[in-house]
C-alpha cells in the first residue's frame, strides 16, 4: 500500500487503479446527548402547538356526522312516509326503517341500508311523531355530547333558535 496523501480530514490510497478515501477518526458517527433533548423539546414544543387544533376538529367532526346521520334519516323516513301514506308511530317508530311492520302495505325497505346508526357519541337518536316543534311533521334529534335532552348541544331537525 502506497499512501499518497494524508490529512486530518481523510486518507486516500491507491490499490492498482482504484482510490479509496478513509474517513479519519475523528468524525463522529452518532448524537451527543443535548442533541438528543433538544430535538425531543422541539418535538414537545410542536406537539403542544398542534394537538390543541386538532381536538377542536374532533368535536367539530362529530357534529357534521350527525347533521349528515339526520339528514339521512329525514330521507329514510320520508320515502316510508310516501310508500306507506304515514310516518312511523311509537317509541320504536325507528325499527319501521329496517323492519316492515304489520300496518305497512306498501313498505318498499329497508329505507336504512346499515341499521339504524347510533349518534358519533354512542346514544340513540331521538325520534317523536307527530313532532311538537314540528307539529305536521316529526322531530329527530341527537342529545349531543353530554347525552341530555334539552341542552344547548343538542343537534336537531328543527331551528332551535325560535
């Protein structure tokens, strides 16, 4: 081995017709402790930014998919409406979506494809005919996340502003 020039940096050496270059000993091949921690505080402090934006989202998100269960639901019961000429009655007036009941001549379901779905936060929906804040119609609700009627986050198919 012929060596043809050395510094600090590298060495390089010629073999026949190649060149190698070798690194020197004193590079260094890994993180220093405070390298460490000052990545994980970068970390903490981007985490503590962001994850605050984003539980408002979930909350938001919950919401939208419950206007969107009762919208679907309003079209599931109004298509059995106009098949059956009525709305369905009773505390389980809900199953008549699924379910044909005995009443219904010309029940064309099920009007729910999946079943009847729970609210994003795991409660039933709430379904009364005839409605008392829509008298000619029904009314349909979700208690919204703390699961009581008659709250300001209760989401429904009627203006609950009046």
């Amino acid at each position: 081995m012929r060596t043809s020039k050395l510094n600090i940096e590298h060495r390089t050496t010629n073999i026949g017709h190649r060149t190698r270059v070798h690194r020197s000993r004193l590079s260094r091949a890994g993180f220093t402790l405070v390298e460490m921690l000052l990545v994980l505080v970068i970390l903490a402090v981007l985490a503590a930014i962001v994850i605050p934006k984003f539980s408002g989202r979930s909350q938001q998100a919950k919401e939208t998919a419950a206007k969107a269960d009762i919208s679907g639901m309003e079209m599931a019961l109004d298509s059995f409406e106009v098949d059956t000429g009525f709305y369905p009655q009773g505390s389980n007036g809900m199953t008549a979506l699924v379910d044909q009941p005995s009443n219904a001549q010309n029940w064309k379901g099920p009007y729910l494809k999946k079943g009847i779905p729970a609210d994003p936060w795991g409660n039933a929906y709430v379904y009364t005919y005839p409605g008392k804040n829509n008298p000619t119609g029904y009314d349909l609700m979700s208690m919204g996340p703390d699961g009581r009627s008659g709250t300001e986050d209760d989401i429904t198919n009627w203006d609950a502003r009046k």
